[in-house]
C-alpha cells in the first residue's frame, strides 16, 4: 500500500497558501479551475525560458491577478516592459476580462525544487551522466542553504533496456512534519530513449522560522 503524498498538497490550508484563491458557485467552478490551468499551461510553455516554478491566481468578478514566480523577471518583462504587454493581452484573451500580472523573483533558484528538477531534466535531454547531474544539483543545493534535499530520477537511465531508479540524498527531509518547509518539484526529460521522470525535494527548514508576513510569496524561496 502506498503511503507517498505531495508535499505541497499535504501542507496546503496549514503552513502552505493555495495556488488558487477566489470563490465561484458550482456552476461556474470547474469552467475557472480550467481556465486556471490553461493560464499556467500557456505561461509554462511560452516563457520556460524565464524560470517558472510557480504561478498563483487570484480572482475578483471583474479582473484576473497572475502571480508569476520566476528566477529571470528581465526575460517575462522585457524592455520597457514591451514582453509583459503583450502576455497581458495573451491572458486576456485566455480570461475574456482584464488581466494584472505580478512578477515575484526568486532570488535563490537553487532552492527551488520545481527549477532543480527542470534543470535535471534539461541535463538529461543534453545526454549529460545523470550520476554527475545528481550529484551536481543536489550539492549546489546544500551550497546555497538548503538543509536536506532529495533528487529521483526513474526511466531507462544511460540508455539501459531496463527502466530503473537511482536517487541521492543529502542532509534531512522530513516529509511527515507539517510544520517543517519543504518544497516540492516534478518534470520529465524526454531523450531518444524514453521519458525520464525526475522529482525533488528540497528542506528548507521550519515555517515558525519565517517571517509570517511573507503571504503568497512565502510559498518559494526568496
């Protein structure tokens, strides 16, 4: 019997803010979750270059806020704003009403999990030695001040006939406790061989330890 949970999802409501936050009757619910899901899906796709590891939405019955969460703020905004213009008009035309995007820079995208698996993942697609890969993030991790992270990676790793799974761990990583901040990314690196998954976590210590003032940006590194 499995007894894995996603560690955002374990903690969200409790020590972790909701990705999502507004209100809608039954009627209209499920039409906005998807359109929620077709805001992150376009952004992740038209500026994965930039660096997005998370994005949050807020709604009110006559606009639509998009949190971007991004390590490269410069490559979402653009000169003199110029890139942001026109994601802007490319959301609303998504939303069919007006649109405010709010960009929050990760200053540490190391800590990050959801950007430490996107970067494993880029690493294998290069046919880099997924070993190496490991060992490479999961210790510029530490370096940057993590307190425990661990990287799974489950495919036909170097080309092997048979699918397998190799991992690394360092430090601690309480998953169990709710008061404990870890965070949590997954992506997949699709090579000549198959599709590589890879999933990290990354501790970064105690909620209590925080600033609680931090609201939704609190979620990712700053």
């Amino acid at each position: 019997m499995g007894q894995k949970t996603h560690p955002v999802g374990f903690r969200i409501g409790i020590t972790e803010p909701w990705r999502s936050r507004w209100y809608a009757g039954k009627k209209d619910f499920g039409a906005l979750l998807n359109e929620d899901q077709r805001i992150r899906r376009f952004i992740k796709k038209e500026y994965h270059s930039a660096a997005v590891p998370r994005i949050d939405i807020e709604r009110t019955r006559e606009r639509v806020t998009v949190i971007i969460h991004t390590a490269r703020p410069g490559l979402l905004i653009g000169r003199r704003g110029a890139q942001v213009d026109k994601l802007n008009e490319q959301l609303i035309a998504i939303c069919g009403k007006p649109v405010a995007i709010r960009t929050v820079e990760i200053g540490k995208p190391e800590l990050s999990a959801q950007l430490v698996a996107e970067s494993m993942a880029e690493q294998l697609m290069r046919r880099a030695s997924f070993r190496r890969a490991l060992k490479k993030s999961a210790q510029l991790t530490m370096q940057a001040g993590g307190l425990g992270v661990k990287i799974v990676v489950s495919g036909r790793l170097g080309g092997a006939e048979i699918a397998r799974t190799e991992k690394i761990v360092m430090g601690s990583v309480p998953l169990s406790t709710l008061d404990s901040w870890v965070d949590y990314g997954f992506a997949t690196a699709r090579t000549t061989q198959g599709v590589i998954g890879v999933k990290s976590w990354i501790y970064r210590g105690k909620y209590r330890d925080f600033e609680r003032g931090a609201g939704a940006s609190r979620g990712q590194p700053s």
